[in-house]
C-alpha cells in the first residue's frame, strides 16, 4: 500500500513496492508487510515462498535452498531420481508401473519392479525378469513367521508363466493348469513338482 504523503516520498514508496514485486520480495529474511498469496525469495536460505491464503504463514514453494537448482529442488513429474530412502508415509497403496511383457524396459537395470499385466504379476529385474512373490508364496510358518519352515504355493495357474531361464522351479501338491493357460520351460529350465 502506498500512503499519503508528499510527491518525492509517494514516488519512493512507489519505486520501493516495485523492486519488491520484480525481485519477489527478495531479502534475508522475512517481509515485515504481508499479504496473502504474497511471493518472497529468502535470499538467507535460497528458498521460493508463498504466503497461505489466511496470511498467517509462509509456505516453501520450492526445496529448502532449491533457488538456482532445475525444479527449483524439486522432483520432475517425468523420471525423477530419489537418493537415499523414499518414505511413503500412507496407509493406502502405491502403484507401480506397469504394462505387457512386449513393454518392458528395453535397457533394463537390476533392481527395476513393475506389474506385468501380461501375466497378471508382478517382477522384477536382476540379471533376467522373473516373478515376485505374491499371494501364498515362500517359506511360512508358525510364531508369526520365525518358524519358517513351510513352503506355500497355490494350485491353479491362473494366467500364462514363463518360467526364468537357467533357473530350477518347484512347485508342490496337484498342480492344474487352467484351460487356455499355458506355463512355458525354457530349455535350460526345469520344473519340479512334488
């Protein structure tokens, strides 16, 4: 706001609210006058704020110090890279990437996991796709799972599998493939059912 007063000091205020707006408010620390939705570069940190629609608080638009940086510090949508651990603090679901065997990666790195809608299961990558886990599989047992001496798998095969190549697989009980599934063994691979 631009008070009364006389012409030099009407024009200084003026002059000052304009800088304020080209540079968004930049200073050390925080603008003393607020408003809200009100932007402010904290040049003590490098941090891009916003202030909140009740003009009580400030709020981090870009990373802590993310002034400078591509994003502002912060994830792009497409591809980003997470260092260190990646917390999802949630009591719902995250949903992984998926697609056909046709779409898998073409250049694939161990540790990649995505859903195969393909084979209706989820895999991941080492030095060749194979399955992970799902419902019923590995070793189980009683005392909440430290006498894990039980090996659980279902009955049915419920889609088509392609077992990993070079690789042993077993299964136990009658095993029953649906009709129109089919399981298919590379030559170096064998199955064993027990």
């Amino acid at each position: 706001m631009i008070a009364n007063g006389t012409g030099a000091a009407v024009r200084a205020d003026i002059n000052n609210a304009l800088a304020a707006v080209v540079s968004n408010n930049s200073k050390s620390s925080d603008p003393s006058t607020t408003f809200a939705y009100q932007w402010y570069v904290d040049t003590g940190d490098n941090t891009l704020y916003i202030r909140n629609a009740a003009n009580n608080a400030w709020v981090a638009v870009s990373a802590v110090g993310g002034i400078g940086n591509a994003n502002l510090g912060l994830l792009p949508a497409a591809s980003p890279t997470i260092t260190g651990t990646a917390d999802f603090d949630s009591n719902t679901a995250i949903k992984v990437c998926d697609g056909t065997t046709a779409q898998r990666p073409g250049s694939p790195a161990a540790g990649m996991l995505r859903y195969n809608t393909t084979t209706s299961s989820f895999e991941g990558y080492t030095d060749a796709w194979g399955e992970i886990g799902g419902s019923g599989g590995g070793a189980t047992g009683g005392d909440s799972g430290d006498n894990a001496v039980f090996w659980e798998n279902q009955k049915a095969v419920t889609h088509d599998y392609t077992l990993t190549a070079a690789r042993g697989v077993g299964s136990f009980g009658e095993i029953t493939i649906n009709a129109g599934k089919t399981v298919t063994i590379p030559a170096d691979s064998t199955w064993t059912i027990v």
